[in-house]
C-alpha cells in the first residue's frame, strides 16, 4: 500500500479536544497501518506541548506558518464579517467598541443585496501571493488537506494551497454557532463534514454548498459519553473535588469575561437564595477554561466549590488551553452526578442534556437592571443556533433569580420533567449518539484518500 499523508489543523485547544481526543487518528491507522502519516499544523506556542504530549507513531507537529499578508488578509475578513446577515453576527457587530465600524458593518449589509460580494471578496482572498505553505507542500507532498476550523486563516490559506496543487481537501465545521456566526471567506472542498442536521440545512442555505458534498457525521467529541464505563467512582470523583455526598449536586458552567461580566453576582444571588431550595444543595462551578473568572470572589461564596479544568502552560494566556484526557473523563463524570446543569448560552446545555439532566439557561445580568440588550446576556437566546436550541423546549431560562429557584425547585422535586423535550432536543442535535461519529469522520477521509 503506498504510502498516504494528511495535514491537519489544530487551531486550538476545542479542534485539539475534537480531533486528537477522539479515535478519527486512530481509525486511520487501523485502516492504513503504518502507511499512513499526519502533519498536524499547530500554534507555535504549542509545539513543544504538542510533540510532547502527542506522541503517537506517524504524528508529526509543525508550527503554523503566518500569511504573507496578513494586513490585507485582516481587512477582507472584516468587510466579510460586516456583510453576514445573521442575527448572530448582528448582535456582535453591535457590540463593536468602534461606531465608524458598525457603520461600514450597515452599509456592507445593505450592499450584499445587490453585488456578488461574496464571490468578488473570494477571488481577491484567492489572487493575494502567499508562499507560507510552500516548503511544506514540497516536504510532504500531501494527499489530502484535512481542515478543522475553516474560519480561520490558517485554515482558509491552506485550502487556497490545496486548490491551486489540486489536492483533495475534506473540511469539518469546528462548532456548531459557527456557520450562522463566522465569516467563511475562501473554501475549497471535496466534502464537508457537519454534526447535525440543522448544520446541513445552513451550509447548503448559507454556504451554498452543494448537498451531496456534505457529510452528516455526529459529535466525535461526544463519542466516549457511551463509554460509562469511564465515569470516575463517585467516591473518588466527590472526594476529590471536596464535594458532600450527602448533598445534591448543582452543576454550573460559568463561562466568564467578556461574555458574562455579572456572573459572580448571579452566583451571590444563587448561593443567598439556597435556604429557599427544598432540598441541601452545592453548586460545582465549573470554570470555562479559555476565559478569565473571578475565581477569589466565587470560591469564597457559600456553598459554592470552584474548578478550573484544562491544562495552561506556565506563563501563557489562558487561550492556549488544553484538555488531557482526565479533563475529559472529569467533565463527563460531572455531568453524570449533577442533578442539575446550569449554563449561560453554552454548548454545556447539549452536553447536559444528552445525559437527560435538568437545564437551566441564564437569561438576567445578576444586580443589573434594565441593561440594553445588546450588553445583556439575553441577546445570546437570541443566536440563531440557540434559538433554536430554545425553541426544541429542552432548558429552562430564567430570566431572574426568582425564576431560577423557581426552576431549581421543580426539578429537584421531578427531574423527569422535560425528559421528553431534551430527548427531542438530543436528536436534533446531536444526530447520533452511537459512539461512532469518530469512525464515520475518517470514513469521509479514508474515500477521499482512495
């Protein structure tokens, strides 16, 4: 068998969770042996980690080369996230600190509706002379681009590499917000690989991609939740994050700044509010961990036990995060033990909910009243993508704290209300949950290397 190389991009530490801790590489291997090898391209910050810690047969690291021209690369990325027409990408523009820029923004949308500026920003993106990838093109002589985050630049310039040696080139969408939110200047594919349904439906709406270049392929992240085998004993999992066995256990995300600026007073007002709640509780507040939190302030709340998972390298910004395997398995045991989950717009909602827990969205500012909407968290339920998470009925939002105790107490009295709606919920977004997303992504792969 010859001999097949693959590039692959780890922008970050979620395409690291997504791709490296999953079984996509190790399906290859099982396929292709010893005849198959992967150059992954990584931040140069990350290197050393990643030689280091990735240390696998037939894996190779190299850093991420920069574009030739990164200003005039900068420039058409925000003419083309000031064009996107999404509600997503609204409310984001809204929140530009720069009022000339949210002008532009105004004019650029009204403009899309009359010139082909998708297609003129493109063929720009495509003409700019870029040589970042050349050296590896001639040291690897690539059969396929592998591209796991195609908004990014790194990403985009790889692909325009691919097109112009006619390379193959699978690419995968690296969360779900991201084909209503992101701006996609350049792609170039043989197949696009999505988690769900409703990401389908998008990419063919708003991507224009043609439906049968499209792979519905489920979470591969979500795979190892069949394994339960896995989850830590509760004995060890409790003592060691110095939880009360005798309590029932709240779960809750915290997603931190800039997102949520008033999340430590949601938690004083939480943790004020527990006397109310018809059964002893602790809040397990789960730090998000590409963001800063006031973890002083929260660890000295009642009832409150911080934990910040991911690993960070000494004197790095917290953006260079990285889950290891516990982390993993940590998180997943977590969500096995709460009784209740508790997120403010996040992606936690759908892990919590394909273990059938209760869930409750943040929808208030903590002591602010009245904040506009734009800086209130309210507007993140107004996202296309979790709008129409909202609109499945498989969380609660609360809109106050009133509302929030009010919803904590009904679940803790029956949990299986709304069992129905997060299975309805479980199916539309995640697809499948067989275990087996893993396998189908490198199936794409495997067709595209025949």
């Amino acid at each position: 068998m010859a001999m097949k190389t693959v590039f692959i991009t780890i922008f970050d530490g979620l395409v690291s969770k997504n791709i490296l801790r999953t079984g996509i590489i190790n399906f290859l291997q099982k396929e292709y042996g010893e005849n198959i090898n992967f150059i992954l391209f990584v931040p140069v910050s990350k290197v050393e980690y990643y030689k280091k810690d990735i240390n696998i047969p037939g894996v190779f690291v190299e850093v991420a080369p920069e574009p030739s021209w990164p200003n005039l690369e900068k420039i058409l990325f925000k003419i083309k996230e000031g064009s996107l027409l999404s509600k997503t990408a609204f409310f984001r523009k809204k929140n530009s600190p720069y009022r000339f820029l949210r002008i532009i923004y105004s004019v650029l949308t009204f403009f899309r509706n009359y010139i082909p500026l998708d297609f003129f920003l493109e063929n720009i993106f495509y003409l700019i002379p870029d040589f970042s990838f050349n050296f590896y093109f001639v040291k690897y002589s690539p059969d396929l681009i592998f591209s796991t985050n195609p908004v990014s630049s790194t990403d985009m310039r790889l692909m325009r590499k691919a097109k112009k040696e006619k390379k193959k080139s699978v690419v995968m969408i690296k969360s779900w917000d991201n084909i209503v939110g992101r701006p996609y200047l350049f792609l170039y594919l043989n197949n696009l690989i999505v988690q769900n349904g409703i990401l389908k439906d998008e990419a063919i709406e708003i991507l224009k991609i043609p439906e049968e270049k499209i792979i519905v392929t489920g979470f591969p992240q979500f795979d190892i939740y069949k394994e339960r085998k896995k989850i830590i004993k509760k004995e060890t999992f409790f003592k060691e994050l110095e939880l009360d066995k005798s309590k029932k256990l709240i779960l809750f995300s915290a997603t931190g700044y800039p997102w949520t600026p008033h999340e430590v007073e949601v938690l004083e007002l939480l943790s004020k509010n527990i006397s109310n709640l018809i059964d002893p509780i602790q809040v397990l507040v789960r730090l998000h961990p590409k963001y800063e939190h006031s973890e002083t302030e929260i660890s000295k709340l009642p009832h409150m036990i911080v934990w910040r998972p991911g690993y960070i390298k000494p004197e790095t910004k917290l953006s260079n995060w990285e889950y290891k395997e516990k982390d993993i398995l940590y998180l997943m045991s977590a969500l096995y033990y709460s009784d209740i989950c508790i997120n403010t717009g996040s992606t936690m909602a759908i892990e919590s909910i394909i273990f059938d827990k209760p869930t409750i969205a943040i929808a208030f500012d903590g002591k602010q009243k009245n904040m506009s909407l734009h800086k209130s968290v309210r507007r993140f339920y107004l996202f296309d993508h979790n709008r129409k998470l909202v609109d499945l009925g498989g969380e609660d939002i609360a809109g106050d704290i009133d509302e929030l105790i009010i919803s904590i107490n009904k679940y803790l009295k029956d949990p299986s209300i709304k069992s129905k709606e997060r299975s309805v919920t479980r199916d539309m977004l995640c697809y499948k949950l067989d275990g087996c997303a893993s396998r189908r992504v490198a199936e794409v792969i495997i067709e595209n290397l025949k």
